[in-house]
C-alpha cells in the first residue's frame, strides 16, 4: 500500500499538463509543456482570439483549504498580465498583486464601447468577486489615452480612479491625467453588478470642438465651470 501510495504520488507530481488541458471550442494552445503544477500554454487562444503565451504555477497546499491558487503569467500577445489567483468554492475568486495591460478593444473587453480606443492598466492589491460581482477592490486602474472615433477620431485623454478597499460597495476616486478635459468624481461598483461614475467635468483649452460643443447638454456650469455629469449601468 505504501508503494502504490508512493507511486500515485509520483505520478500527480509529474502529471503532465498536456495530458489535462486539451483543445476545446473555448480555448486552444499552440503547445502546452511541463506539468498540471507548473507548466505552460504557448499560443493560447480563446474562442480564437489570440491572446499569447501563458504560464501557471500552482500552489498545492491551498488544496487543502478547498481553493485552486496559482500565480499566473500572460505575455507576448495583445494583452500582458501578471498576478496571483485563487478560486473557492461558492464561485468565489481572489486576485492579488495583479499588473495588467490591455488594449480597449471590443474584441477583448465585448462590454467595451465600440467608438471608443485607447489603453488599459491596472495595479491592483487585491480584488475579490462572488458570482461575477466585484465585491472588494484595492489598487488603480488607468485608461491611457483615449479616442473617440464616430465619423472622426477625437481625442479625450487619460483617466485613473484608485480605490482604498473595504466598504460595502467598492468606491474609487476618479481624476484625469492630463488632456482636454478636466475632471473629478467617484466610480462606485454596486452589489448588483452594475456601477455609477459621477463628478465634474470641465473642458481645457486643448480641447476639440466636439467636446467642448457636448458639455452643455450635461447641465449649467458652477462658479469654476465645471458641469456635473453621471451614469450607470452593468459591468
């Protein structure tokens, strides 16, 4: 019994990951190497997107906790990431120390507006979500560079909101980078699943035209000219 408890052992610890992870209709790797514990995908896509090159090391005594963490690496493709993670059971999943850079790409983000572009980064400590909703959150997130194209491709700058983690309902601050618009506000994520961004906003005197001709619809301007604005809707 020992030996057979050795050898299946052995085998777990060796399993290759090719063996595990197939082609499917969701997802496919060019080749996968290396083991269920430490290995990786080169070439993956999903629902044929290609998305590059990922690898994965597993942590094995978070098993015994009922979880499946791994610290996780996507490079070489349209996307680059990096952080922690770790799924529970009840649908929970842990993020920690993540860094990622993604494209505002519909074909990436489908929720996405599709005339708006530009770049994606976040810092985050630690983020949590329970069926889908984000139910804690700590760390930045920036959008680089943005671009509104309907007809013509219009600049709008580049935002942050940074969240302290805790509360409720996770709520961040927003402030612009720099560009045409200057503003200040709060994106709040609700339990629901949804979110609601307000704040002020104000236009520069870089601004383009298209902007500056958009603000008066959201209402009279303060003393500072800044003109409230809010939305909502589902993540």
């Amino acid at each position: 019994m020992l030996a057979v408890a050795a050898f299946a052992a052995i085998v777990l610890a060796r399993l290759p990951a090719s063996w595990v992870l197939g082609s499917t209709p969701a997802y496919a790797c060019a080749s996968i190497d290396g083991t269920v514990w430490s290995g990786s995908c080169t070439g993956l896509s999903v629902q044929q997107f290609s998305l590059g090159d990922l690898a994965w090391q597993l942590a094995p005594l978070r098993l015994l906790s009922g979880a499946l963490a791994a610290h996780l690496v996507l490079e070489n493709g349209p996307l680059s990431a990096r952080g922690d993670l770790a799924l529970a059971i009840g649908g929970r999943i842990t993020l920690q120390n993540v860094t990622a850079d993604v494209p505002l790409d519909p074909a990436l983000i489908p929720r996405a507006p599709r005339q708006l572009r530009g770049r994606l980064h976040a810092d985050l400590a630690l983020a949590r979500l329970e069926h889908g909703v984000v139910v804690d959150l700590k760390g930045r997130l920036e959008a680089h560079d943005l671009t509104q194209r309907t007809g013509q491709v219009t600049p709008i700058g580049s935002y942050a909101v940074s969240f302290p983690g805790g509360g409720a309902e996770p709520l961040g601050t927003l402030h612009d980078l720099g560009g045409p618009l200057a503003v200040q506000g709060t994106l709040r994520l609700r339990g629901d699943g949804g979110y609601v961004l307000e704040g002020l906003v104000a236009a520069r005197p870089e601004a383009a035209p298209e902007l500056v001709n958009s603000l008066p619809y959201l209402g009279s301007p303060d003393a500072l000219g800044r003109r409230p604005f809010s939305f909502a809707g589902r993540l």
